[in-house]
C-alpha cells in the first residue's frame, strides 16, 4: 500500500502504480465476474471489466430496457449475456448490482448460487450492513467484499474512457477462502479506480447516504433553491437568478475546486470574491452543522434506510416517483437552467 499524508492524517491507499493492471489481470486470471444488474453501475464496471481483458458476463432479466441494453454494448446472449441464475451459476466472482430494494427482491433467487469459494461483491453496503432489515445475509464460505466507486457508473466510464480514474472505497466484510483482500483491490483496478481508499461496509453507507441526502444531491438542491427563489423575490430575472445561483457555480467554479481545490478557486476569484466568501462560508457552516449532524443520527439509527425500503416497496412507487421529480423538472429554476443550457455555445 501507498501510504499518504491527509492534511496530517496518514492513510493507506491503494494506487495504480503498487497495483498494476497486469496485476489485477493475474489475480483474476481463473475468476468469471458475473454482473447481476445492468442498471446504474452495471454498464460502467463491466464495459470497464471486458475492456481491460477480465472474463466477464452479465446476468439481466429479460425482457427488459437493461437487457436490450447490454446487447446494444456488445454482451451476446448465450455466451456473455445469461438470465440471472446463470450468470451466478457461472461466476466465481458475483457483482451484485442491482438496486438496493431489487437486492432484497432478488435475493433468495440468489442465494442458491453462492456456493464455497465464491466472492460476493458489492459496490455499496446496504444490504449487508441492514441485514436485519433487508434479509441478506452472506453464508459463511464466501467472499464479501466491496468497491464503491464515488461517482455513477455514467462517470465510471466517462472517465476511463478518457484515460483517467474515479476514486472508489474498498472492504472486506468476509475472507473465507484467504484472497478476498487481493481479489477486491484486483477487482477495484478492474473496475477503473484511479486509487482505492479503505474502508468498512457500515462506514461506507453510513458516508454515502449522508452525501447524498447533503453535499452531493439534498443540500446542494436546497441552497440552490433557496439562493435562486430569494434573488427572484428581489426582482432579479430567471436568467440572472439561475446564472449566479447554478451555471456560474457549475460551469465555472466547481471545475476550479476539481482541479486544484477551494483554496486556489478562493485565490484565482477577484478579492471582493475571496472577501466576502472568507467572511460568509462559517456562518453557512455553523447554520448547517445541527441539520448534518440530524442526518447523520438518521442513518446511523437505520431510519433513512427504513424509509428507503419501505418506499421502495409500495407498489406505487414508481409513479409517486415521477411526479415528485417532474416537480423539480417543472420548477422555474430548472426550467431556467433548461434554457440556460441551450444557449451554451456549440462546440
């Protein structure tokens, strides 16, 4: 392992350059990774997977829109496109990535298929780490290990197209046959990681769904929200609103913190800019810290995963669904942003 230096906190990273490709190649040389689920990460890790030379099939009900989809990424059904009970008969490594409420559906179908030896993979650790609420529960003489790209599986494949790397976590909840550390950090190689960081399978939900319910997608949506409907109450146009509130943010500054953090952005802003955000981003902070610090309580008690769950399992869901997206689609600051975005110049 690399061992890197965090701003004081040392950690222990796995890198490309350690952990070659060829590598992971050698490690995985006898495996058949079966990917149950060609939905959100699906496509991303195995394209990824099949391009950089692993043995790899995909497990996909059909009919269905991700089974037409495979096919459509070269997957050939009887040869490297099977139902699911095939594709886990046949694999010794088992990507399970279905959704977390299909997991639990699809579990007991499962189960039969993950015989000793095998890996049990997960790229999120819900479903382990809820057992009690979801029922998945691993047999003892089995591999259970996880990589979790930080990012979609879109992203996943974007970038390793472009000949980069998305960040991913690993863990192993269980080593039963002694490889399960190499054959996850082989796998998170695989997968097209650019490093691979530790972790365990409860504090990588426990992060992820604070995330995405704050930094990542809830809180970013709220203080947009809140930013652009108070510039519209004061008289300033839709343009102008959404301009200073998201594309100014997202065409422009978030690229910069991308590239080489907040502190260069603060430094190449112009110093009414560097000023005033000094002096305003504690006040933000401390105005959220007791709302984080709510959510975190939420996800450790296994509340965010209950309401999740039981959600998911109304068989309305899917339209309840729609209609609460459509509300944001429909909202005058995304309908702004649509426009805002059609007038970007064409490359």
């Amino acid at each position: 392992m690399a061992l890197l230096n965090f701003g004081g906190t040392e950690e222990n990273v796995v890198t490309r350059d350690e952990f070659s490709l060829d590598k992971a190649r050698e490690v995985l040389k006898d495996e058949t990774i079966a990917i149950i689920g060609y939905g959100v990460q699906g496509p991303g890790q195995a394209l990824n997977l099949k391009d950089n030379g692993f043995n790899v099939i995909v497990g996909q009900r059909q009919p269905s829109p991700s089974y037409d989809k495979a096919i459509a990424d070269g997957f050939v059904p009887g040869e490297t496109l099977f139902s699911i009970e095939e594709a886990a008969e046949k694999g010794t490594i088992i990507q399970y990535l279905l959704s977390d409420a299909a997991q639990i559906a699809v579990w007991p179908t499962l189960l039969p298929y993950l015989t000793e030896g095998k890996a049990l993979y997960f790229s999120h650790g819900f479903g382990v780490t809820y057992k009690e609420r979801t029922g998945i529960i691993p047999p003892d003489n089995i591999d259970v290990i996880l990589a979790a790209p930080k990012g979609s599986g879109t992203s996943l494949r974007r970038l390793f197209l472009a000949g980069k790397g998305l960040n991913s976590s690993y863990a192993v909840f269980q080593d039963a046959t002694g490889r399960a550390t190499e054959r996850v950090k082989a796998l998170g190689i695989g997968i097209g990681s650019g490093y691979l960081f530790e972790t365990t399978f409860k504090k990588e939900v426990y992060s992820d769904l604070t995330g995405e319910r704050g930094s990542l997608m809830g809180a970013i949506q709220g203080l947009f929200a809140a930013q652009y409907d108070l510039l519209r109450s004061k008289g300033h146009s839709p343009s102008e609103a959404f301009n200073e509130t998201v594309e100014e943010a997202t065409e422009s500054l978030y690229p910069l913190i991308a590239e080489n953090g907040m502190d260069w952005m603060y430094a190449n802003c112009s110093t009414t800019a560097q000023r005033g955000a000094l002096d305003w981003w504690k006040k933000f902070r401390d105005a959220v810290k007791p709302v984080f610090a709510e959510l975190y309580e939420s996800v450790e008690k296994g509340h965010e995963a209950q309401l999740s769950i039981d959600s998911n399992s109304m068989p309305d869901y899917r339209e309840k669904l729609t209609v609460e997206l459509k509300e944001l689609e429909d909202s005058e600051m995304w309908r702004a942003g649509k426009t805002v975005r059609s007038l970007r110049p064409k490359n």
